[in-house]
C-alpha cells in the first residue's frame, strides 16, 4: 500500500506542476469576443484579464453614450466568460483522469 500511497504523491506533484505551467501559459493565450454586430470588441487573456477593447468610430455618438457603454459591457462580459471556460478548459486537460468530474479546484 505504501507503494501505491507514494505513486500517488508523485502523480499529484506532477499535475501541481503541470498545472502551474498552464496557469503562466494562460496569459498568453486570448479570446476576443464582440458586441453590437462587432461594433465593440473587447480581448481578454486566460487569467481572465482584458487586453483590449475596441470600438467602431462609427458607433462613437455622444446622442447615444449610454448605447455604446451597454455594447462595451456586453462585450467584456463575453470575453471574460470565454477566457474563463478557456482556463477551465485547459486545466482540465491536466487534471484529467485524477480529480473526479466537476471537482473544482479553489481559483482556477
């Protein structure tokens, strides 16, 4: 059993390592989500931070302020969701196998 008990310890390290090289590989892998028919588009990377935001100028109108933020915030808010489903994605790949389906680990 101690065999088995130390195989385990050496798969769980291998996957914490496995794991952290993913999480720095996240920050240069991006999504870009829009809004608007493309209007805006908002680029966010794997640790779930925006890259970029970007915006038509012909949807720059002062008459219509509250419009463009409303696109803003929804193209944001789709870049965020993607970048997070895309960090969840790859974690699984390393996890996978060795945690039981939807465990969650806190902050990935």
């Amino acid at each position: 059993m101690k065999g088995g008990m130390q195989g385990m310890l050496k798969q769980i390290q291998k996957m914490q390592a496995e794991m952290q090289k993913v999480q720095s590989e996240l920050a240069n892998i991006t999504v870009t989500e829009e809004a608007g028919g493309g209007m805006i588009k908002a680029t966010a990377n794997g640790n779930r931070e925006i890259i970029s935001v970007e915006i038509d100028p012909q949807v720059i109108n002062s008459d219509e302020k509250e419009i463009l933020e409303d696109l803003v915030v929804a193209a944001v808010n789709k870049a965020l969701e993607s970048a997070a489903k895309l960090a969840e994605e790859e974690m699984a790949k390393v996890t996978k196998g060795i945690l039981p389906p939807g465990f969650n680990i806190p902050g990935m």
